[in-house]
C-alpha cells in the first residue's frame, strides 16, 4: 500500500531549483494575499523520485505487454519520436512567437496536414482538436454551420447503436439530437432500415469505419449515396482507421468530414488519459468552416491565417496539442507509404489470427473475416456464474490486461479484442492460452475467476462506496 | 409496502396508494438487476408529473438509469433517506427504499399498470438486461 | 518497416491457421472501385537515424522562447521545469500505459492523478477538482455551461478582459447550447467595471466569470465580486493563473463555486501551444454535473486502499447524449507534469516561484515607469504581467527587441483593438535575471530614443 506524498518528507524539505532573486527586492502588499499555508508536499528530490516509481511499478503499460483493447490501437510508441519531440526547438517555442521563428514548427504542422490529406482521401485538415471526441465536437459544429446555411431545420445526427458513447455526447454537445440506427444481425447498417429513419431533419449520419465490431459497412457506397440525396453529410469516427491505412481512402468514398485519433493509428502514447490530438479533415465544400488560424504556404516559408469568414471560430486556446503532432509526423516519415499500409494488413492478419482461436472457446456471433478488431462474447459462460468482468479480472492475474469489455451495446458479456500490428505471433499466442485456460477455469473452479485478481497491486475495489462517497482530495490538516 | 398489494410499470416502478396518495419505488427485480445503487435524483416537491415521464435517474456505480412516475399529479413527498443512504434501495426497496409520494389527478391511470401477478408475468417473459460495467476505449 | 515484429514466416504459419492464402483475401468482401489502387503518394520511409536527423533539421529552423530573454505570457509561461519532472514523465509506465478503466493494474496513474487532484484542491481552495480537460479555454466553456446545467439560466458573463483565446472558444462552444455570452468591461485601471456588472446581472444570469489576474495581469477585486455575484443569485467562475495562488488568495476562500485555468505553468513546457492543461476544480455539492474524470480512494477486497475512476455515470462511455461532457482522452501526463512539479517544488518553492515571478516585474515596471518612451496605461495591481504602451508601433518594437534576443511582449492590437498599436502584454516570471530586465530597459530607450 502506497503512501501519499503528502504523508511523505518534512516540513522544510524540498524546492531547491532556482537561484536566489538578483533584481532589485519588490516586498509587495497584495490586497487579499494568501494568508495560509498551500498545502503542497515538502518532500526532497530523492524522495520524489522514489514515490514516483513505487507508483510506477504498480502501473501496466505497452512497455510491459499486450493491451487488446479493442479501438483503442495500443501499438509500440516508438522512442525516437520521444527523442524528437523533446528536442528544445519544439519544447521550448511560444505560441506568440512571430512566424519567423517557429518555422520549423509551422512545417511540422503543415507537412503532417498535408500527409493526413493523402492518407485519408480528404482536402484540408486542421490539427485543432485535443482529442477524437474534441474532433467530433468540432466535425459536429462544422456541418451544423454549413447546414444551417442551406437548410436551418436539419436538427438530427443519426448515429449507430453500436456507436462509441462519445459519438451521441458529442451531437449533443454541438445542439444537434441524436437518433440511433439499428444495426442489423450482421452487425451493419442495412440501407433500408437507415431510408426509414432520413427524414427532412436529417443533418449527419456518423459512422465509425469499420465499425465497433472490426466489420466494414459493405453497403457504404450505398449508405453515402442516399445521405447526399437526402442533403445530408458522412461523418467518419476514425479511431479505427488502423484497419484502413493504404487500403482505402475515406474520402473517396464520399465521406465529408472525419476525425483521425494520433494516439491510436499513429503510435503517439496514450499517456494514461493523454494528451491525444484529434484531427478533423474535410472535403473542399467544407473547407472554409475549419477552425482559425490555418497553417499556409508562402512560396518557401510558412504562415498563420487569422482570416475568418466561415470559420466555426476556435476550439483550442492555440494550434492544439503540437508536440503530439511531431510524433505522428515522424510515424508517417519513418513508415511512409508502404509501412502505413503493411501496418493495417498486419493488424488486420493479427486480429483474424487471434479470432480463429479464440473462437472455439467463446462464443463469436459476427464470424467471417473481421478487420482489425472482433467482439466475443463470455455468455457461454454465464452458466457456470461467471461473467466478462470476471474474465477480465482473471486475465490480470495472468500478467496481460484485459481487452474491452461490455463494448459495443449491441452484444452481450462483449469483450473487444485489437491485437494491433506490432504484437509478435508468440505474444498473441500466448494471450489466446490465456483466455482458452481461464475459460476452462471458469468450468472447473469458477472461483479463480470470481475473485480475481489475486496477483496485482490491489484487488478489486469498492467502486460503490466510492461512488456514494467520493474521496477526492487528501484530507489538509 | 407489501409487494403484493402494488402496481407495477413495465419499468419497474412500484405504487402503493394510500388515502389518494401514491407512494412509488422502484421493484427489488429493478434494484437486483442494477446492482448497488449510490445515487438517486429525485424532483423536489410541488413538481407536477405526467404518467411515464422521466422524473428523476437512479445511478448505480457503472449504470444510470430514468425513473418514470406510473401516476401523473404532484410531488408532495421526497424521501430523503434514499437521497442519503441510496443503498436501502437495495436492502428495501419496498420499505424504506421508496422514492417519493405523488397526490393523484386520476386514480383511473392504475388501470394500465400491471398487477402484482401481471409483472411477475411480465418479468418472466424479460431477458435478464446485460447493465454492468460499461468500460470503454479512448477518444 | 512498421515496427512489425512478424516476419513473413509468421505470417504464413498465420494464413494456414486462418484458411486463407494471403491477407488481401481477408478483405476480400470490400467492394471492388473503393479499394486505394495505387499506393499512398508520400515521402519515402526512412530509417530511425535519418528520421532523427530530419527532425534535428526541423528543430534547427525554430528559435525557441526558452532560450531567449522571454517576456512572452498570455497564459503560457517560460518557466523553470526541474529535471526530475522530465525524468518520471520519461518513464513508459507513465507514458505507455491506457487509461485506468482496469484500476487493479493502473494504481500508479490513479494515485499520481488522486494526488494531483488534491493539489489542485488546495491551490484553488476548492473541495474537489478532477483530472483534467484540454486547457484553460475548454475548462472556461465546460464550467459555462456546468453553471448553466446547474441554475438552469442560459446567460452568462464574462470580463473583456479576459484571455482572447479562452473567449473564442467559449463562444464556439456556446453556439451548441445556445449560451447568451455578455461581456462586462474594464475600467480606467485596467480592472473590472463593478458598477456594470451590477447592472448587468439579471434573473437570467446563470454565471459571472471573473479572470484573475484578468487578461492584463490586474488583480481584481475578487472577493466583493463574489459577494455581489451571488447575492444577484448567479454562480461566481474563476479563471485563475494557478502560480498566482501561491500568493493570492485562493477562490475557495471567496466562495468561488467553480475554479478554472491553465495549467501549462505547472511543470509543462510552453510546447508551442499544445499540449496544455485544463485544471477545474468546484464543490462537493456540484461534482455530480461536472465534466472529466475523477480519481477516488477506494478500498479493496482485502481492505487495503486503492484508487478508482469514480462517478463515471457522468461520462459519454455511459450517459452518452446526456452526459455532462463528450471528453474521454484529457491531458493526462500533462496532469501528471504538473503532479510532479509542485512535488518536487513543495509548498517553498512553489511560493518561491510566485514571489520571484511577482517580485522581478515589478522591478521592471518600476524601472519602466521613469523612461519617456513608454507608459503604464493601467494603474492597478498586478501579480505578473502588465501592459506598456511603447513609442513606436508594438509590432516594430518587438522586432527590433528580438535582435537583441528579448521577446518583448504580446501586441494587443489584433484582441484589443481599443488599446491602440502601441500596446504590448509583458511578463516576467521567475527565469528572467537581473541583466535581462535591465536589457529591456535600454532597449525602451534606444529603440523609443532612434526614433527622435
């Protein structure tokens, strides 16, 4: 059990980094200064590095294993975008600086709005958004404004049940409502289920490309063909675009606006709750509504360009989260063409590798060739009292984490898989022995499943008395 | 309040009427299938509802979800035992798990309810709903 | 190459396990006419030494703040970041690991995140705070329309002084919920006009929110706006520098309801911009409509304690369209940088930070406010930044200054268009030294003085 660092260290101890103030003493009298102590911890330099990695080393990461976790794209961060992102010339640049200054960084951000173009078929990209749901919000904002120029009643975003939640928050978010799609038994969106729900108040149809569970709308020329009848647009979630990189090109295939996640598809780290970025790339009927400013060209160098117009305005402070960017960027240098798209054929390979086996033990109700994710469910299960959540658990204590669970809606007891295409044979092979001995656990001694996990820093927790009584904050003596 | 003796909705809201009050909860089938319950919103008194509108959410630790009102009138009661200890919800849903009280415009309404032996009919025919734990992927 | 692992043998050992003969079958069933034909027209891949070597290039043509007289603010800061905070941000356990859904083994970024949210409490004064957003300006617009959610008003207002960024994003984020935003303006000294704001606030009103210090680094009068804020019935919103808490004091203390900011100064570097930290924290009583994630103290089946996200009911994964926000993914190491700093600082030197950075630009306003070529428009007090007026053009200013490699500040113009093209936001934080203030002292008057 860990302590806090507020019960580590002296009063007195730590803080030591800065000299002593050399210009003339100011001894100022604020008006309502504080008068009482912060509260922050007093604790020396090698006792913050030591509680830092005790925290460390209860912590699973990429560093450590396999992480299935379907949609989420948990491939190797590869270090020499570390080392270039942390070079001082990008680290260390204001926001304010005049353009000839950051000319390396306005490069960087020009250079990977143009690749991102290429790879996804679109005419303009902006870098804006933080995260995928930020570039929902953002995708959502701009085809509200270029809708309400033609037709202020389109009110309603149609969204797949089998959609991730951010989806619907974000329609909601940007003033549109949200209407759920059926899918149907095959998982996809069946052209004549979708005519039934287009009505004149349609704006948008999000769809995630392939879908939640690893399958491809087979119906998509059909699916946009009737959205642009309709005088509605495509929106494209791409947190699953590791499944298309080099095989197919969104916008080619009619979609008019997308989000791409860096932090899935192009190997920046995930962080343990970011920062992620969330590129927005649109066809040129939309690319006036981008958010301000724009990267641009000007013969040899580059530029900002405040000019607005139709600009939906601006959902981040500045460019967005610009150090992500250089990560991404030199993904796509260092792979180019011919390793983007050997990525997704082995993520693809990997996945399919993974279903085969792991489907004579669970039960699969989307069989067929996936994509780079598939869905089991752990309901052939149920009958000896355990459920996903107790698989999960298990799978702890194998020393590997546990995919997605209860994810898409649409099946029961789910369980996520995206083995992502940095992951050798042997690793899936063994993450598939795993599962194949916890479900024959769960038939002869159900109880290593039920009180999982054993083998970790903690066991499970009490989310309900967490949730009744939140404890937020250390207590301040 | 004796199971028996209350009307049920299909969402699993009971209501035992007392002297042209209507006292509602929800049904232990409801709060088995949530699973602990920690938090409840519920109107304040003087609300006017209408028979199965949304009146307030119940939240378990990976769930929420609408609490309908099985009779249309005004809120004159709130418990406030659930509001603070929402765990009775589970240990009495019955008893002292019960939501609010509700003066009755019409007490006809009842009629499209189920009876006692009409839910458990009706609960026979459900699947069990698949509510736990709704962990995700990254945005 | 993609960091793949496999080689063509595991891939065929693959293939027969699966039935099929190559990978292209596996997506057999696409349709035929969407399939990309020719390859992807991108530059050729390189190998890690060259990838290296073309970002040492592209990193070469930037002249970053951090190594120049810097008196660039605006709510991103040139400030001293202690290696230790590199070093427990380098580590992949930290970096490359997913988010905690799986809280067994994610008890390091749990306990990291509960304990910044304990920090960020105690800064702001506040009873709670969560785990992060995307920065200062989505936390403003998120604690907007929290107050909205919470009063049930759609009318809120906001200093003109307040950060032009923050602002702009607010006012896209508004459009979606049909947020009326009124704007309160500055009085002579720079601070807000408290009579306006009396008579702006109406029985619409859901929220005001102050900015302090505000956009010009003016400390307001914060705790009679509270007391007139909520005696018209409305919710008090700070935006706050949190390095100015160390010093002022903090918005629990005048009964704020929600405290937001940015949090880049707290151990991130200036980044360009991006990634940056959106810090919210409010009352116990309001956390159930706030947005982001919230790390909670929990106990396990062995009765030891732990950590887990909690109240997770709020959040899209769950709520979807009726959540309190969309946000997933926030700003986690961001989080965690700032966790580490005011570790390794400590409640010294943190408050160290506060006073030096207070302390140095009033040295340089006070050796500024003798020279002829500039003036001090605004009289109020400040914590650290202000505005000059220059005697030249503040564009042609800042250029000259750069020669002599000072970043002098941030022209006005453009955001505040009623200050003139003279004006110029100068800050001075804990890394500017004696020499350079005194630099920017003769560069007024060799730059104010050529012009004669």
């Amino acid at each position: 059990m860990s302590k806090t660092v507020f019960e580590k260290g002296r009063k007195g101890r730590g803080g030591d980094f800065i000299p002593p103030n050399d210009c003339p003493d100011h001894r100022i009298d604020l008006p309502d200064s504080r008068k009482t102590p912060i509260g922050l911890p007093q604790v020396g330099e090698q006792e913050v590095i030591r509680h830092y990695m005790d925290l460390a080393s209860k912590n699973y990461s990429i560093d450590r294993g396999i992480y299935p976790l379907g949609s989420c794209t948990m491939k190797y961060n590869p270090l020499i975008n570390e080392e270039a992102a942390g070079l001082a010339g990008f680290t260390g640049i204001h926001p304010r600086q005049r353009a000839e200054d950051v000319q390396g960084a306005l490069e960087v951000m020009f250079e990977l709005e143009s690749a991102l173009c290429e790879i996804c078929g679109m005419d303009s990209f902006t870098l804006q958004p933080a995260a995928g749901a930020h570039g929902e919000l953002l995708g959502m904002m701009i085809a509200k404004a270029y809708l309400e120029e033609k037709d202020p009643n389109r009110k309603t975003v149609l969204v797949p049940d089998s959609a991730h939640g951010t989806n619907p928050a974000s329609v909601a978010l940007c003033g549109f409502s949200p209407k759920t799609v059926r899918s149907n038994d095959k998982g996809l969106i069946d052209p004549d289920e979708l005519g039934r729900e287009i009505d004149d108040k349609t704006a948008v149809l999000m769809l995630t490309l392939p879908n939640t569970l690893g399958l491809f709308e087979k119906d998509i020329v059909e699916i946009v063909e009737m959205m642009h009848s309709a005088g509605a647009l495509v929106y494209m979630d791409g947190a699953n675009m590791n499944a298309l990189l080099g095989i197919i090109r969104p916008g080619e295939i009619g979609i008019d606006i997308m989000h791409l996640n860096l932090h899935k598809t192009f190997s920046t780290p995930h962080g343990g709750g970011g920062p992620g970025s969330g590129p927005v790339g649109v066809k040129e009927h939309l690319s006036d509504y981008l958010p301000i400013p724009r990267v641009v060209r000007e013969g040899d160098s580059f530029g900002l360009s405040h000019d607005s117009q139709r600009s939906i305005g601006t959902i981040h402070s500045f460019f967005g989260n610009f150090n992500v960017f250089i990560k991404a960027y030199a993904y796509i240098r260092r792979l180019g063409a011919a390793g983007l798209r050997e990525a997704s054929e082995n993520a693809i390979l990997n996945a399919n590798y993974l279903m085969s086996i792991l489907k004579d033990h669970f039960d699969l109700d989307y069989p067929g060739p996936c994509m780079h994710e598939f869905v089991i469910s752990a309901r052939n299960l149920k009958k000896y009292g355990v459920r996903t959540v107790d698989v999960a658990k298990r799978l702890l204590d194998y020393g590997v984490h546990a995919p997605t669970v209860y994810f898409p809606l649409i099946v029961d007891e789910a369980l996520m898989i995206e083995p992502v295409e940095t992951e050798s044979k042997e690793d899936l092979d063994r993450f598939a022995e795993f599962m194949r001995l916890i479900a024959e656990e769960a038939k002869n001694d159900p109880e290593l499943l039920l009180e999982a996990p054993v083998n970790t820093p903690v066991r499970r927790l009490d989310e309900a008395t967490a949730a009744r009584n939140p404890d937020l904050c250390w207590p301040f003596d | 309040m004796v199971p028996k003796d209350c009307t049920f909705t299909k969402e699993h809201e009971w209501v035992y009427v007392e002297e042209g009050m209507a006292v509602i909860g929800i049904s232990d089938y409801a709060s088995g299938e949530l699973g602990d319950i920690v938090y409840v919103e519920l109107p304040e008194p003087g609300t006017n509802v209408k028979q199965m509108d949304p009146i307030g959410t119940i939240e378990a630790v990976k769930t929420v979800a609408d609490i309908f009102s099985p009779v249309s009138g005004e809120v004159t009661e709130v418990n406030e035992k659930v509001i603070d200890s929402p765990e009775v919800i589970n240990s009495d849903p019955y008893g002292e798990g019960w939501f609010v009280k509700v003066k009755m415009e019409d007490p006809v309404e009842l009629d499209a309810l189920f009876s006692y032996e009409e839910y458990q009919e009706f609960l026979g025919e459900q699947e069990p709903e698949d509510s736990e734990e709704n962990d995700d992927e990254e945005e | 190459m993609s960091y793949i692992q496999n080689t063509d043998e595991d891939r065929s050992d693959m293939l027969r396990s699966i039935g099929a003969s190559s990978i292209g079958e596996l997506f057999e069933t696409l349709e035929d006419g969407i399939l990309v034909e020719d390859g992807l027209d991108l530059p050729p891949p390189l190998s890690e030494a060259e990838v290296a070597s073309l970002f040492r290039r592209i990193a070469s043509k930037n002249h970053p703040a951090s190594c120049m007289a810097s008196f660039l603010g605006g709510g991103i800061y040139d400030r001293y970041i202690p290696a230790v905070v590199r070093y427990v941000l380098s580590r992949g356990e930290f970096y490359t690991s997913y988010t905690p859904y799986q809280a067994e083994v994610s008890q390091g970024t749990l306990q990291a995140i509960y304990e910044y949210q304990t920090m960020i409490s105690r800064l702001t004064g506040m009873e709670a705070a969560n785990a992060s957003l995307y920065d200062g300006a989505t936390a403003l617009a998120e604690s907007v329309i929290m107050s909205c959610a919470i009063k049930r008003k759609s009318k809120v207002l906001v200093p003109r002084a307040l950060h032009p960024g923050a602002r702009a994003v607010l006012e896209s984020y508004s459009k979606g919920k049909s947020i009326d935003i009124g704007e309160v303006p500055f009085l002579e000294d720079g601070s807000l006009d408290t009579g306006m704001l009396e008579r702006s606030i109406d029985g619409d009103t859901s929220a005001v929110v102050i900015s302090q210090p505000n956009y010009f680094g003016i400390i307001e009068k914060a705790p009679e706006i509270s007391d007139l804020v909520h005696s018209k019935g409305a919710l008090l919103v700070s935006y706050v520098d949190p390095v100015s808490l160390a010093v002022l004091a903090p918005p629990g203390e005048y009964d704020a309801d929600i405290v937001v900011g940015e949090g880049q100064s707290l151990g991130n570097p200036q980044n360009f911009g991006g990634p940056l930290l959106g810090f919210m924290a409010t009352k116990k009583s309001y956390i159930r409509k706030c947005p982001g994630r919230l790390i909670s103290g929990a106990v396990d089946k062995d009765g030891s304690r732990g950590y887990v996200m909690t109240l997770q009911t709020r959040e899209q994964h769950i709520r979807r369209e009726k959540a309190t926000s969309n946000i997933c993914t926030n700003e986690g190491l961001c989080a965690l940088s700032a966790a580490v700093y005011l570790s390794a600082l400590g409640e010294k030197g943190f408050r160290e930070v506060a006073v030096q950075s207070m302390s140095k630009a009033h040295a340089l306003h006070s050796m500024l406010s003798d020279s002829t070529y500039c003036d001090l428009p605004f009289s109020g007090e400040f914590f650290q930044e202000f505005v000059i007026r220059v005697s030249v053009p503040a564009a042609d200013f800042c250029t000259r200054a750069r020669e002599a490699g000072v970043l002098a500040g941030i022209p006005l113009e453009r955001d505040f268009p009623e200050l003139g093209n003279r004006s110029l936001l100068v800050a001075v934080t804990e890394k500017r030294t004696k020499d350079e203030l005194q630099l920017y002292r003769s560069l007024i008057e060799e730059i104010g003085g050529s012009d004669e």
